[in-house]
C-alpha cells in the first residue's frame, strides 16, 4: 500500500529536499564553483541543479556511456557532470550557441581537468549535430538548448543513438506549460509547445524506443531508451 504522503506530497519540504540533496548529489567544490559563478560571469542562471547533475552522472554511468552530445552547453556544469561518468578514453562532445557561454564552458572544463574528455563546439545545433555522425553512434544524448529545437534534436538522436543508449530531454514540462492550448500567441512558450510535444511523442514512440519515462525533476527530465 502507498504511504499517504506519495500522493498527496505534503511531506517534500524544502528541509527535506535540502537533506537528500546535501546527502545524495554531492556537489563538490569544483561544481558549487562553476555553478555559483555562472551569474556573475554573465550568463543565465538557468542550468541544470545539483539533483539534475547527478541525475545525468548516475543515468551515463548506468548505460556505460563513452560516447556522449550534449545539446545546450552553457557554462559547462552538466557537461562536467556526465563526463566525470566516462571511461578512459571516453568522450563528451558539447553544442553552445553563444561564443561567449562557449568561452566560459572551455574555462570551467579546464578548471574540473576534463579538456580530454569534453570539446565544446560553438554553432547552432542544427549545424553542429551533422559534423558529429562522424564520431558515433553515441551511447547517450542529452537535449537541454533552444525549445523550437527539441523534435529536430531528438529526430537527430533517434538516429545517431546505439541501441540501449538514452535520450535526454530537460525543462519537459515546457515550464509549466507544456499541456496548455490556450496560451496567447505572444507567449514566449507559445511557439515550444508543438516541439516539445513533438518531441516528447518520437521519445514514447515504442517503434523507436523500447522505454520512455518522465523523472519528476523540478522542470520534468524526460528519458527514453533507443530500441
């Protein structure tokens, strides 16, 4: 039987999270730096939190991932995160669009002394993921740039994925905002919601994925296994 508080979640208080946080991300001084810095360097405080890296770490670790894209670079905090999964020899190849993020990312890389594993290229990702086929196929995709972008990335994945490998989707519940229909057409999400549910059904297509399931994170982290 279900203990009453998994349905109701009156029991996640923010002392409790906090608790498991502290307990079960561990995010050593390295990442507290890159990601407390990231604000004062410029850049949007919008990547992926302490849960959300080790989500990404323990997810490349359980397919054995030694070849890794990540879509959506920022100032480098996930990409360090799911490089410190890799092997000897493993390789993480990261896409931002912005020189500038780009330049902190290379920055933060050199600082987590994981410039062999991760190279960060500058450019669109719809110029970029066709330069990297090349390198694959890839044990794990990770999707976290632009939202228009999501159904192009993901039919790139489906693709360029090894069988058993995963795709990766963050923000998935498009800020609150995925399920709604009736947002003004100057809504900033209004033009990411037909991607990312695009996006979301070739994930749950089980002619392409033989699983697919949404993690509960903050801003939903949706995962699919290549069949």
């Amino acid at each position: 039987m279900a203990h009453q508080g998994a349905t109701d979640s009156g029991y996640r208080t923010k002392p409790l999270l906090d608790f498991v946080t502290k307990t079960l991300a561990r995010e050593d001084g390295i990442l507290r730096e890159i990601r407390e810095s990231t604000e004062a360097k410029g850049l949007p405080a919008i990547s992926v939190g302490a849960d959300e890296g080790r989500m990404l770490h323990f997810l490349a670790s359980a397919c054995g991932a030694q070849r890794i894209v990540e879509v959506g670079t920022l100032a480098g905090y996930s990409a360090v995160w799911l490089a410190r999964a890799l092997p000897e020899g493993g390789m993480l190849h990261t896409i931002e669009y912005d020189p500038k993020h780009a330049a902190v990312a290379v920055e933060n890389i050199a600082l987590a002394g994981l410039a062999q594993k991760i190279v960060v290229h500058v450019g669109a990702g719809s110029t970029v993921l066709p330069t990297l086929e090349k390198h694959g196929l890839f044990d794990l995709v990770f999707i976290d740039a632009d939202k228009v972008g999501y159904a192009a990335y993901v039919k790139w994945a489906v693709k360029n994925t090894r069988s058993g490998g995963f795709v990766i989707c963050d923000n998935a519940y498009l800020f609150g905002n995925l399920h709604r229909d009736d947002l003004p057409p100057g809504h900033d999400d209004a033009p990411k919601i037909a991607p990312m549910r695009a996006a979301l059904s070739m994930l749950a297509d089980e002619t392409l994925f033989s699983s697919c399931a949404m993690l509960p994170t903050g801003e939903g982290m949706a995962v699919a296994v290549r069949r």
